[in-house]
C-alpha cells in the first residue's frame, strides 16, 4: 500500500484582514482533496463579520468562484470547509464587514492529500 502524499501549507499567518480580501493562489492540480482552515485570532475595532468563498482558476490569475463558502465568522476560533473536485489553482476570497475600521487578524491554512 503506498502513502498519499499531503502537504499543509501557510496561506496566511497572523495576518489583519480588513475589506475585500483574496489569499495567494496555490497550485493543486495533484491533489484530490482540499481543507482549508480559517483561524480568528483576534477582532478588532468593534464586531466584525467575516466572509470566506473558495475561488478555482485555470492559471492562477482569473479566478471564479467555486460554490464553496464558509458560514459567516462572527467570533474568533478555528473555521474549516472541505473541497473536491477542483482545478489547478485555489485560493480564498472574502470581506471583513462592520464598523468603520474594523478588522480581523487571521491565519490560514491549506491542506491538500491525494485522494
């Protein structure tokens, strides 16, 4: 029996997200599955509401969502959502909403394993 290959990598780390955001692209076209965790650490300038979609790409550069979202995030915490049967390329995009100023400081991770 041969080991699945799987590799966990650092999207974001300790990161303030704050408005529209996208994380960088990474290349998947091996794997047959994906997680990606949100982590909340810390919410700031008031209550803020964060969304998160998984986006799909051809090349890494025009990108279209995929259909995956996360529930709205409203607390710090760990967040994940599972993917399958994607393209070359994923990524998360979002927006941070709430008062003026308010921002959310983040790290995320992509967990990619053949399936």
């Amino acid at each position: 029996m041969a080991l699945q290959q799987s590799v966990t990598a650092v999207l974001e780390r300790h990161a303030i997200l704050s408005g529209q955001w996208a994380t960088e692209p990474y290349e998947t076209a091996w794997a047959g599955e994906a997680l990606f965790f949100i982590r909340i650490e810390a919410i700031e300038g008031g209550e803020a509401r964060v969304d998160a979609r998984v986006q799909i790409s051809p090349d890494g550069i025009h990108w279209a969502d995929e259909g995956s979202i996360f529930p709205e995030m409203t607390a710090e915490g760990q967040y994940f959502l599972r993917v399958k049967r994607f393209g070359g390329w994923l990524r998360l995009a979002g927006q941070v909403k709430g008062p003026e100023g308010c921002a959310v400081q983040v790290t995320i991770h992509l967990v990619l394993k053949e399936s």
